[in-house]
C-alpha cells in the first residue's frame, strides 16, 4: 500500500477551508496538512467551540479528505526567535499582544500547547512547524566564546520546548520540526544537537523537507537514515541551485524568491535538483508510513497548474516496498 499524497494548505491561506478541500479533492489529493493561519485551523476555536471541529470533519468528508497533520510554524517561530517585526506580520494578534519578547514567547509556547490538544481531539498525531532559534544570528562561528553562546541557545531551546512536549506526550501527539534556516535545527549536525538536547525524547522529531537541506549541501538521503525513527512528516518540495557561481550564494543576496540572480529557489516537485527517486527509496527502508505532502512554492509556476502536476508526480513516484529481506 502506497503513501496517502496530501498538500500543505499553508500556500492557501487565502483560499477559504471549504473551497480549498473541492479545489484539492479535484486535483487528485488523498488530504490536507492544515495550516492554523487562514481560515484552515483555529486552534482556540477548536477547543472552545464544540461545533467546530465536526464541521472542519464534515468538509473533509464531503470531499474524500482526510487531515493528516496541522501545520503550527507562524507560532512555533516566536517560542525561541529574537522577537521583532518579521514574528509581528505572521502572528495573530492576541499571540503579539504588546510584542514584548517574553510575553510573545509564553503565549507563542501556551499556543503550541493547546495545538496538540486541539490535533488529539481531531484525531491527528502529527504537528509539524518551527521551534524559532536564539543562536541563528550567529551562524558565522567569529567571536572566541561562540561555543559557549551557542551551548546556551540549545539549553534555552530546552527549557522552552521541555514543557511543551509534556503536552504532547500527554495528548499522544508528536512535533515535526521543519528542518529549516533560521530554525534550531537547520542541518544533520544541528538536528542531532537539538535531539540531545531534549534528552532524546520520542515527541520530538523532523518534517523532512529535502528542499532545505539540498541547497546547503547537506545529504538529505543521508538524513532519512540518520532519523529515519525520527521522522514523522514529509514535505515533498524541490529546489533548484547553480552549477556554477552566481552573484549570490546560498544566503540569497537578500533577494526574493524568483529573482534570477540568486543561487538557488524553490521548484515543483521533479523540477529542481532534489532526487525524489532516492527519497522514496530511503523512506520505504526506513519504514516511513506517512503521508507524502506536496507544498508548493515554485515562484515562477502558476499554483493550481502546480498543485495538479505535483499530485501526480508524487503518486507515479511513491510505490510499495518489496516484503522480501534487504540482503
């Protein structure tokens, strides 16, 4: 049996949660990562409303859907971020309140909480978003005591998100980390310091998204190996890099998505660099079961025409694993 192919709504926000569901249904999806941003998945509402979370059902049935994971990144990012305008623009406003940092954090933190509640009691075990991190504005290792900054950036990740995985253990709900820049963990290296961190704790693991990790240079098949317990959803996103020098490297230039002068940009799935073949083959040998989630962010590629071709690409690329014995 192969992988149900869903689709990150987080890309749709502007789309209303009903017609997004026909639109996807349409398309050929199996069902939705829903984002808590849009319409798409109210977290207070969830669990204050209890009309809410039977309507969200009744949709999703009507249109052959099923919600595989809920996609809490907007929040996540202000639990461990240095907080300033860029967590104000995607943040509600009762999460920003008066935008100082340690009320913006306890509330961020509260939040991510009351998700994995509200995903137990819709039936799903898997939120997937950002931790934020302390430590990423000193990605380039100068000064003399950065062992020691960056020792203290895990040990404050630690004590903000300990708490929070006690809820997720109580509520049988685990938390993908989008392995991502800006984020705790950004590569294999960091990823395995932030496990430690946490003291190894099951609630606590990765949204694989190969897209992150192939314009680093990081061995994204390698990762699967490397966490293949650990990973508890897929993002299915390409990218694209240079063969050669450009004008900008892989920190872009400050250039937005689609310029085309950076070094490397996002791409539907089978039309960038990523090699999808070796991704499938690495999760059947890790026993990965879970959904395969399409998010578009092909700047140059109208969203509906992607969105349908990805569908496709992703169901002709996933097969069964064989039952006989690796030899």
């Amino acid at each position: 049996m192969t992988r149900p192919i869903t689709i990150s709504s987080g890309q749709w926000w502007d789309i209303p949660f009903e017609t997004l569901c026909k639109k996807m249904s349409e398309f050929g999806y199996d069902g939705l990562e829903l984002a808590c941003w849009g319409d798409h998945f109210d977290v207070e509402r969830a669990l204050s409303d209890d009309g809410y979370l039977p309507r969200h059902r009744d949709i999703l049935e009507k249109y052959g859907l099923k919600c595989y994971a809920i996609s809490n990144h907007n929040v996540g990012q202000a639990i461990c971020d240095v907080i300033d305008e860029k967590n104000q623009f995607v943040l509600p406003a009762h999460i920003w309140g008066d935008g100082r940092e340690d009320g913006v954090r306890h509330r961020a933190a509260e939040n991510m909480q009351n998700a994995a509640r509200a995903a137990a009691k819709f039936g799903v075990d898997v939120i997937s978003g950002f931790t934020g991190s302390p430590i990423w504005r000193h990605l380039f290792y100068w000064r003399p005591d950065m062992a020691q900054v960056i020792d203290r950036g895990y040990q404050f990740f630690a004590e903000m998100w300990n708490p929070i995985l006690d809820v997720f253990g109580q509520e049988g709900v685990k938390f993908a980390l989008e392995v991502h820049p800006t984020e705790i963990a950004f590569d294999t290296v960091t990823s395995q310091r932030a496990v430690e961190a946490i003291g190894g704790r099951k609630e606590f693991g990765f949204n694989f998204d190969p897209s992150h990790l192939g314009y680093q240079g990081v061995d994204y098949v390698g990762f699967v190996h490397n966490f293949g317990d650990r990973i508890y959803h897929v993002h299915m996103k390409d990218a694209h890099w240079s063969s050669t020098p450009t004008q900008t490297g892989i920190f872009g230039g400050h250039l937005p998505f689609g310029d085309p002068r950076r070094y490397w940009d996002f791409r539907s799935p089978g039309r960038g660099s990523i090699d999808f073949e070796a991704i499938i083959r690495a999760l059947n040998e890790v026993s990965y079961r879970g959904a395969l989630c399409v998010e578009f962010e092909d700047p140059d590629m109208d969203r509906e025409y992607g969105a349908r071709e990805a569908c496709e690409f992703v169901r002709q690329l996933d097969f069964t694993p064989s039952k006989q014995l690796s030899h």
